[in-house]
C-alpha cells in the first residue's frame, strides 16, 4: 500500500506532515515531522485494532503539552549533570530545563525540531533527516542526523545515524509511550527485561555513577511482574537498567504482556542500556488519541539508549563521536 503523507500542522513557520505506514499484517503507524514522533500505532485485535502507544489527535498539543510522546531525544538522551560538560580541555555550558540538568538535549531538542522526510516506498519506510548547528542547546559540531523507520508486518525497526565535523557527545533514544491495553493505566502489564543491574540514582534522579545489582529490588525483571507491589500498591519506575553483557543481539532485551494478554511487545536493540519508566511525571492537561486521559501511570517507556550522563561517568559506554567515529544506533519493536 503507497505510503499517505498529508499534512499535520505547522511549526515555526514549517509545515509539519504525516506518513502513514500499513503492513501486510494490518498494522497502521503514523509519523510526524515534528521530533519524528509516532503519533499513533494501530495493531489488528480481535474484533477491529488497537491504539498502542500515546499520542494527540492534532498537532497543537505537541509543542504545548507533550512529553516527548513517541519522538525522538537528543542530541543526549536522558540527564546530563550540572547542564554541563567538559570535552578536550573546554567546559560546555548547556542550557538546562530540568532543575540543574539538562534533559533529553534540552528545551529545543532534537525532539521539538520539524525534520524532513522522505519516503521510501521500496522498504514501505521513511527516512528523516535533520542538520543541527554547532553550537544548537549548546553542544559542539555541525552534525547531520538521520532517523529511518521501516514497518514490515508487525515490526517496526528505527536506524539512526548521525555524522559531525568536531567531536561532540550524541546519544539519542526513541521515546514511545505504551499502552497495550484498553485500560487507563499501564501498571497490570507483564514486564520481563533482560537485566541484572541498574544505575544507582541521586537525589536528582541523575546517576550517581554506582552499578547495582537489581537482585532483591523492584528493579530485578528478569522474571516477568506487574508493576505493583505483593499489595496491590503502584510503584513507580523510571530507571536506567543495565543489559547483560555479551548477549546476543536476536534476543529481544524486553518483552511486555497487556493486562488482557492478547498483545505481546518484544524489543530488540544494540544500545547497551534501557530506561524503563511508567509514566509517574505523565499528566496531559488535555486527552489524547481517541479521547483517552493521559494521567500518570498511563504509559510506559522502553528506552534504549546508552546509560545517562555518561559525559560524566567515564566507566560507561563512550558517547563521544567524531568525524572519524559517526553514530549508528538501531531498535526495533514488534506487537503481535
């Protein structure tokens, strides 16, 4: 089926459009231009299909009220320390806007650009791409994004790349918000990671640099669990899980039921780390896909990503890149 691109809304005086994939398995995901976000992603079920993921209806709500749903952040992902960080003798300062930090590149992100896109009609995929100046919230280097989403049955794999001309830090991670089910809240899904470990958090929700070990914790997913405690009691998620070394790549990393068990997610990723949050700070002021309320606990992410702030950290994964080192990073995700 051709790819439908229409137009979505306007940001900043750019038109803002929609792409429109469909699978041969009858599976529908809308992208946008805007951060290119997944807007909405429909899986057949019984009886009709399903919304699974938290978007808006229209395009205003996104720069108002959206965090994050479904786009892309960077160009660091997550939580950089002090809104700063030294690179070959010289001190960046970064603009922050979480407290002291900065979050996911910052206020005017990669997340909250209008990209371009192209359709690929060949692989029924979507090529984006972005030029972020030296100097954009911050960071060093002119550097050339690209974002590539294909849709073949119920997968849907991302590739992104990025190449730049001085060295820079670039750690970029999708940030779908799910929801499986046909409940306002995400916290009676099945979540099983494939992680023994996770990074110690600060009082800033900012790594402290620890390793831990999640055995005994309400971090330790290996065996799969609701997100309730033995009473029934929501707990709250929004960590940086480590994933065991030397696995192979053919092994998804998450696998996540719906409550009504009649949906399965499966990631699969070559980052060496996850973010798994459920929504504790989600609160759209304003409804979105099908009219549903987005309060907290009604979605939840699997980000894979490089651990945070490891600008700081120089025992985690190296996120500096240069025009000898480009970026590569690729996820993909299956709903069936």
């Amino acid at each position: 089926m051709a790819i439908a691109v229409s137009t979505f809304g306007e940001y900043k005086g750019k038109r803002v459009d929609q792409f429109r994939l469909v699978s041969d398995t009858g599976v529908t995901v809308d992208l946008i231009s805007y951060g290119v976000a997944v807007r909405d992603w429909r899986v057949p079920v019984a009886g009709g299909e399903r919304t699974v993921v938290l978007g808006y209806e229209t395009f205003d709500a996104y720069p108002a009220h959206s965090p994050h749903f479904g786009s892309l952040a960077g160009r660091v992902a997550n939580r950089i320390t002090g809104a700063s960080f030294e690179l070959n003798g010289k001190t960046y300062q970064l603009p922050a806007n979480a407290g002291d930090l900065q979050l996911h590149g910052g206020a005017d992100g990669l997340g909250r650009q209008v990209w371009s896109g192209q359709v690929d009609q060949a692989n029924n995929a979507v090529r984006f791409t972005h030029f972020s100046p030296d100097g954009a919230m911050g960071y060093p280097g002119n550097v050339n994004f690209s974002a590539t989403y294909m849709l073949k049955g119920n997968r849907l794999r991302l590739e992104l790349a990025a190449t730049t001309d001085q060295a820079t830090p670039i750690s970029l991670v999708q940030h779908q918000y799910f929801n499986l089910g046909t409940t306002e809240l995400v916290l009676d899904h099945l979540f099983q990671v494939n992680s023994s470990a996770y990074t110690e958090l600060g009082p800033n929700l900012a790594p402290t640099g620890a390793i831990l070990p999640s055995a005994g914790t309400q971090y330790d997913l290996r065996t799969p669990r609701l997100m309730r405690d033995g009473a029934g009691v929501p707990l709250e998620y929004d960590i940086g899980m480590v994933l065991d070394t030397g696995r192979s790549h053919a092994d998804p990393i998450a696998t996540v039921l719906s409550p009504e068990r009649d949906l399965t997610l499966k990631l699969w990723t070559d980052r060496p780390g996850v973010q798994v949050y459920n929504g504790v700070l989600t609160n759209s002021p304003v409804p979105g896909l099908n009219g549903r309320n987005y309060p907290k606990f009604s979605g939840f992410c699997l980000e894979d990503q490089v651990l945070a702030d490891a600008v700081h950290n120089p025992h985690f994964p190296n996120i500096i890149y240069s025009p000898e080192r480009p970026y590569s990073h690729w996820c993909e995700f299956e709903i069936a």
